[in-house]
C-alpha cells in the first residue's frame, strides 16, 4: 500500500441520514480498506423523516442511527446543519458552518450528492459541498467557528442520483463505476443501522423493502456499468479552483475495482 493512499482523506457529504449509505458507502468501504481516513456529514438532520413521532424525537434517533453508521464504517462523524427541507444553496449561516468543516477535515476527495437528481434537497446539498470546497482556500471567506484555510488540491466527485435518473427521468450514466460487489452485505450492514427508516418502509412497502430497494439500485447501475453486479457511480467535477490540474484520485486507488466508461470521456471531449 503506497503512501498516498495511507494519507488520503476522504469527506463524505450526504444530505440526509441514509443518503451516504445509499449513494456511497460501498466506495467508502473499498477506500477504508485501502487506508483512506474516512469522515461523515449529513447536511440535513432527517427531522421530516417520520409518519408517528415528534420533531425532536425523530432528530435525536436519526442522529444516533447515523452515528452506529459512521462508527461500523470506521469514520469520523461530523453533526448536521439544518432541518429536513431547510437545504437550501442561499442559506449562508449554513454554508459558512460547512466552510469551517470542510477546512478542519482538509480533504483530499469529497464524495457528495448529484448536481440533478429527483429532489432539491439532494442537489442543494451537492451544490454546498462544491461550495464549501471551493471556498476553503479563500483568505476572505468567513467561516463559522472561524477556521484558518486549507491550500492543498481537493477532487470533488458526484454520486449518481436516486434510480440514475435526472428530475426529468432521463438517463444518467456515470463517468467512472466501482465495484461494490465485494462490499454490498457492508454496505447493506451500514444501511441497516437506520432503523427508524427500516421499520418505517417495511410497514409501508413491506418486509426489508428498505434494504432489497438499495441492493436492487446498486444492481441496476452495475447493469448499466456493464461490468459489475453490483456497483456505485460517480462523476468528476471540473477540477478549476478545486486543484491545480485534472486529477482522478479514485482512480489510482481502486484502479483494480472500477471502470471509466469511455463512452463518457468522448461524451466530455466533444
């Protein structure tokens, strides 16, 4: 194992518990596994996330559900920001507090949600992370708690939205795909820690609905890599402000377990 990827740090940004375990938590296993420091933030606090219990309530047991999450999988957590549906790109109070995370984890790679996906939510908090990202180099933006800068390059890669479709149900295929196969029962381990969503869906949509729909969704988009049973996507943002060339750190370290679709590169080029 190289030096580089004992030292990397890897930020995941969710937007509510559970997203992180259903968009990217096979590749950060893969990551943990290969030495990368792992860290946990949910933007939202899933405070709507109920049919039966109080606000307060629901926000303690989600937090501490996402908790026994981070702590299976080995990362350090980092507490949310905001309530359910209060994700919102002009919120400044919001996006100046994750400015200051962002800096105090200094990130090599950011994993976050889709720029477009089904629900405002979700591409908000996309939209936050490259912000927060971008601004953690600036010496004349603020942050709160006030946290000094952070210069090294960082690499910003967005998930695949929810059933790989845009809001408008078009196709959204992945630039690079990483086989979870080896990884899925974790990944499903991860997701079982939320149990207040389980029993919510399983009453609703029936017995491990909750945890069948995630496999079946990893399933569909190794079916759309073309190679894998099972896998997770993602797609590069443009590395301008964010390091100093174009660079694929997800490459070099699970060259062995993913695929960029070439089909995607020509697509970029054009």
């Amino acid at each position: 194992m190289s030096e580089q990827k004992k030292n990397t740090t890897v930020f995941a940004i969710g937007c509510h518990p559970d997203d992180i375990e259903f968009r990217m938590a096979g590749t950060l296993a893969l990551l943990k596994d290969r030495g990368c420091e792992i860290h946990y933030m949910n933007i939202a606090n899933g405070s709507w996330g109920t049919a039966t219990m109080r606000r307060e309530d629901i926000i303690r047991i989600r937090r501490d559900e996402a908790r026994s999450s981070a702590e299976m999988m080995g990362a350090i957590y980092h507490e949310s920001l905001v309530d359910d549906l209060d994700v919102h790109y002009s919120d400044k109070p919001a996006l100046l507090k994750l400015i200051a995370v962002v800096r105090q984890v200094d990130p090599d790679i950011i994993l976050t949600m889709s720029l477009s996906d089904y629900m405002e939510d979700h591409q908000n908090a996309g939209r936050m992370a490259v912000t927060a990202a971008f601004c953690r180099a600036m010496v004349n933006a603020p942050a709160d708690p006030p946290t000094p800068i952070c210069t090294k390059d960082v690499v910003v890669y967005h998930s695949q939205p929810v059933g790989n479709r845009d809001p408008m149900r078009k196709l959204v295929r992945a630039e690079r795909y990483v086989d979870i196969s080896s990884v899925i029962q974790r990944k499903r381990d991860y997701l079982g820690c939320h149990k207040s969503q389980k029993e919510w869906l399983d009453l609703s949509q029936g017995m491990d609905f909750y945890l069948d729909s995630m496999c079946e969704e990893c399933a569909a988009t190794g079916k759309l890599s073309g190679k894998y049973s099972s896998a997770e996507g993602w797609r590069l943002h443009q590395h301008v402000g964010f390091a100093a060339v174009e660079i694929d750190p997800l490459a070099d370290l699970l060259a062995d377990v993913s695929w960029l679709d070439p089909q995607y590169r020509v697509f970029l080029d054009q």
